[in-house]
C-alpha cells in the first residue's frame, strides 16, 4: 500500500491517542503518524519528516486546538534533553495515561479480560520534582570552559545544565559546585573524539532518608590534578559529602565506568533506607532511582504477597536484595536469584547490615537456577518476579506453572512484556487478580506496576 502521504508536505490533523513513548498519534487516511509534544484531542497542522511502511513521524508546526491537560513545561531545557517526554501534560493526566497503557497491553497483549482484572489508577508522587537520587552528568568543554550536563537530543553534544527539576536538588548544587571548582583548577574535560583530556563524568548519589552524597569523578587516567586543593574545597562545602571516589575508564566508549574504583577522601559506601531497611551503595552498586516510589510499589507487593510467616519466597532477578528484604520481615524464608555477582554481594552485606538471616541469595539466570531448585525439590509458597525490560525467560515461566506457587506477584517495568507473561502464566492455571501502575519516574514515559496472580484451584 501506498503511504497516503509525503515527506515535508504539511497537513491538518487531530490527534487521537497517546503513544507509550509520550508521541501524538494522528491518522491520515488510516495511516498513523507519530508526532512528539502533540496530546490526544488537540488539533493542528503537521510536517512529515519521515515515512515509513505503515506510519510516519511528523513534527508539530502549531496547534489549533490544545487539550485541557496541557501544560507549559517547567523545564526550560525540556525540548532539547529528551529525558522527559511528559512534561507538556499535566500529572494527572500522565498517571491517567499510564494507567491506560497499562490496561491496553494487558487487554491487547495478555488478552486478559479487562472486565475482570482491576487495574488500579496509577499511584503518583505528592511531589513528581526533585526525585532522582543519582545524578551522572557528561563533561566537556566551551571555549576552553568546562560545562557540564547532559547531551543534546539524539547528538554528541553536550549541553550546559544548571538545574534538572526532576533530579534532588542537593545532586545538581553539588554537580554545579564541583564543576566551578574544577573550572577554577584548569581541569581538562575529556575529549571523546580525540581521545584526549581527562574527566568524562561527574556523578553523583545522594541517600534522602540519611542527607549522606557521594561524589564520583570518573576520569580517563589514574591522576588527579589538585587533588587535595579540589577535595578540601568540596568537603568544606557539602558537609553531607561522605564519600569521594574516582573511577578510571580508559576506554574509548558510551559507557560511563571503568573498571578500576579508587577511594580518595572517607568512606567506600553512602547509606540510604526504604522503609526501615538500611543499604550501603557504592560509587558503581544498582541502587533505585526514587526511593520513595519504590517503597510504595514493594509495599504493594507485599500487601499482594499477604504473609503470615509461614512462607517460602522465591524473588527471582533480587538484584541488591530490595524486595527479598522487605519479605524477610514478613516470611518464613527468602530466596534471591540474580544475575549479577556484584549485586549479590550487595544483597549479601545488606542482609547482614539489617540483621536480616532468613534470606539466602545466589547468583545465577533465574531461567536456569529456579528449575534447578524445582529439581531438587524446593518448593515456594509464592514466586516474586521483577525482571529487566525484556521479561521473564519462558523457561523461569515454565517452571513457575510447575512449581505451582499460590501466588505469583509480578513487578514489571515494562507493561509489553509484563502482558506477554502474564499470558504464558494464565495459560498454566493463574488468574491476573489485580495490576498496580505505580509511577517511579514522573515526567518519563516509563511506567512500573506490581501484578497479583493466584493459581486456581484445581
Ligand atoms: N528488585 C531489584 C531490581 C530488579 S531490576 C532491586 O530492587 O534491586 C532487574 C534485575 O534483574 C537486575 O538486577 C538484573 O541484573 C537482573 N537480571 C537480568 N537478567 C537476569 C537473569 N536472566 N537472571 C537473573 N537476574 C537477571
């Protein structure tokens, strides 16, 4: 079939729906184009940038008619950093919109029956600012200044930034103080084209419940110019600076950390709490992003787990241990698998750190160590999930029907895939209970939800 329409050639639209990905969706002739800053029952005219076979993306030239949900993006860099992609629509209206993408994969993808699954309304933050507890900011130069911030929209380029709204605001004072200050010091950025220069990323952590930060300077050698000058400044000026490390990546490459991590000024690891539970993060350890979301989706999960102390808990991908943690509390034992062994360390000293000893965490694919376990005869009262975007490995899935758990409580960060499993698990004699979008990063198009399964009773 031939595209209905023609790249550069502009058209009067309405748009009708939403993408997942924060995109306007308007169709021409049934041929759907996908149009960013654009909302659902706004209409306007639209330049088509590209065409492809079966839909196109255009880009909004003005709008004739805008949605009572629109709203002026508070960000002033929103446009050109891309991290957002909701903020033109009011927070009501993006936890609406989760809650509908949540319910149209399940519905389309799941074929679950909607009419019987509650899908909750989307829990949202009392303040959707100011959450992300990491910040890791490139690092480059202007006219021999060095800048710091973020890159310009599907570019290398780097873009100065004072001030990210969704980001604690102690991360960007410290960011933009040691910037100044290595300014001051004649300190090189790192050079990604020539390969030269010296520091790549600033990042920093910050714990909300304990005020503790970490400062991480990642550099290209083993150096450190001024160190002691440039340390002593940042410690004078954040007392809540507990920790400043280096970490050396000589590689050319996107990613950030290098392998080798140095201590240079007081302790190796800040403190953070969920709840009551205590972690220490290091410069490179999986910590989540906004703790206090995270306290409501796992108490979520948990209120769906309803424990009594008698249970055996499986938590399959347990990275740090968050989940099988917050169980230990309430169940007869833990179980933790994940993939990654600095990971497991971590849940390993954070066991101990809470004088948690009913959980054991072993490092392994989920797919291949559970139907082990199911092998050797252990058995789970109820099996939490909480996998990577792309979903549960079939075979983890397999052995989840086989083990036959009460419950399976499923915590997803991606709803496509979420729905796909869900499918496979239905098929093998659950029922999709209930499903809770929980929203972890307002402004953002990711959506996380907590679902609860019950095994039928035969
Ligand atoms: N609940 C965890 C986070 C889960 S994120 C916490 O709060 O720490 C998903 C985790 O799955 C990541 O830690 C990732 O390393 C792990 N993972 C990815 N693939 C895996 C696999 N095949 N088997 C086990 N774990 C895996």
């Amino acid at each position: 079939m031939e595209a209905p329409v023609k790249k550069n050639q502009i058209y009067d639209v309405v748009f009708e729906d939403l993408t997942h990905e924060g995109a306007g969706v308007a169709k021409i002739s049934g041929f759907p184009l996908f149009v960013p800053n654009a909302l659902p029952g706004e209409q306007g005219t639209v330049k088509v940038v590209k065409v492809k076979k079966g839909y196109g993306y255009g880009r909004l030239m003005e709008l004739t008619k805008t949605s009572p949900d629109r709203t002026e993006a508070p960000c002033p860099i929103y446009k050109q950093c891309g991290g957002c992609q909701l903020q033109h629509l009011s927070y009501e209206g993006q936890l609406r919109h989760k809650q509908k993408v949540v319910k149209e994969a399940l519905a389309r993808i799941g074929k679950v029956d909607v009419t019987k699954t509650t899908i909750h309304p989307t829990i949202g933050m009392s303040d959707p600012w100011n959450y992300r507890n990491k910040a890791q900011v490139p690092v480059g130069e202007r006219e021999g200044g060095l800048i710091a911030g973020f890159f310009q929209k599907r570019t290398h380029e780097i873009i100065d930034m004072e001030r990210c709204l969704i980001q604690q605001s102690e991360n960007d004072q410290i960011v933009q103080a040691v910037k100044a200050i290595c300014r001051r010091y004649g300190i090189r950025a790192y050079d990604e084209q020539a390969h030269k220069g010296w520091l790549r990323h600033i990042v920093v952590r910050y714990g909300e419940m304990t005020k503790q930060a970490m400062v991480v300077f990642i550099t290209r050698t083993a150096d450190f110019p001024h160190k002691k000058r440039i340390l002593a400044e940042i410690t004078a000026k954040f007392p809540s600076v507990q920790s400043i490390v280096q970490n050396i990546n000589p590689k050319r490459t996107n990613v950030i950390f290098g392998d080798e991590t140095k201590v240079l000024w007081g302790s190796e690891y800040i403190y953070d709490c969920i709840g009551s539970i205590q972690f220490a993060i290091s410069a490179r350890s999986f910590y989540q992003i906004n703790p206090v979301q995270t306290k409501v989706l796992y108490d979520k999960a948990l209120e769906y787990a309803n424990l009594t102390g008698e249970e055996t808990v499986i938590d399959a991908y347990c990275g740090i241990g968050t989940i099988s943690l917050f169980f230990a509390q309430k169940a007869k034992k833990v179980y933790g698998v994940e993939i990654v062994p600095d990971a497991i360390e971590d849940a390993k000293r954070n066991a101990k750190l809470n004088g948690i000893e009913n959980v054991e965490f072993a490092v392994g694919e989920a797919e291949t160590l559970i139907p082990k376990w199911h092998q050797q005869g252990i058995k789970a009262d109820i099996i939490v999930v909480d996998p990577p975007r792309k979903g549960c490995g079939e075979s983890l899935l397999q052995t989840i029907i086989a083990m036959k758990p009460k419950k399976v409580v499923y915590v997803s960060c991606n709803p496509a895939t979420l729905a796909r499993d869900i499918a496979i698990l239905e098929q093998g004699g659950y029922e999709t209970k209930e499903v809770q979008p929980v929203d972890m990063f307002p402004h953002t198009m990711h959506v996380e939800c907590c679902a609860l399964l019950m095994r039928i009773e035969e």
